[in-house]
C-alpha cells in the first residue's frame, strides 16, 4: 500500500513576553555549572575588582536535552558572530593567567 503522507505543518511560532526590569538584562563575566543525572545547573555571576565574593545573579535550570540544545545554538551563533566580525579571542588565546571570567573545563 502507498500511504499519501500529510503535508508538514509549518513551525509553529513562539510569542515570548518580557517585563522591562528582565527586558534591560544582566551583566555575567563568570558562569559555574554543574549537573546531575537529571538536570544542568548553570549560575550566571559577577566577578569585580576588588571584591572578595562572587553574587549570583541569575540561576538557569534545564533539562539535559535542552541543554545540548542551547549549547548548539550558541555555538551557531558564535559561528555566525565571527563570520561577520572576527575570531573572539579567549583568554587562553590570549595568555592571560587570571583565573577569572568565564572558563572552559580541564584547566
């Protein structure tokens, strides 16, 4: 038998509300994360000169699959960012030793 399949449905869209306070954003130049079997924790944190604790300024919750999919979308991103204005230095590229700032594993 040959089963007509039905057309695919078109994405569906996502309408997405912010309230201004949220809308203005929060500065994070330290993220620490760790994880469970069931979930991915990640704390969004600031790091100033001077002071001697970091304040977490915002802590995301997800699933492990929604997890890889936002590593994947970042990484699309990034890859579109520097198509458009160049490598962003890191920095391990850059040889910096302080120990703070947004870190990779491993080191």
């Amino acid at each position: 038998m040959n089963q007509q399949q039905p057309p695919p449905s078109p994405p569906q869209q996502i309408q997405v509300q912010i309230d201004e306070k949220t809308g203005q954003g929060t500065y994070a130049n330290l993220a620490l994360i760790s994880h469970s079997g069931a979930e991915f924790v990640v704390d969004f944190t600031r790091m100033l000169p001077g002071m001697p604790k970091a304040i977490v300024q915002a802590r995301i919750i997800m699933t492990p699959q929604h997890t890889k999919s936002f590593l994947k979308a970042l990484e699309e991103n990034i890859k579109r960012y520097e198509e458009r204005y160049g490598e962003i230095k890191t920095g391990v590229e850059r040889h910096e030793t302080r120990n703070i700032g947004f870190q990779t594993g491993g080191e």
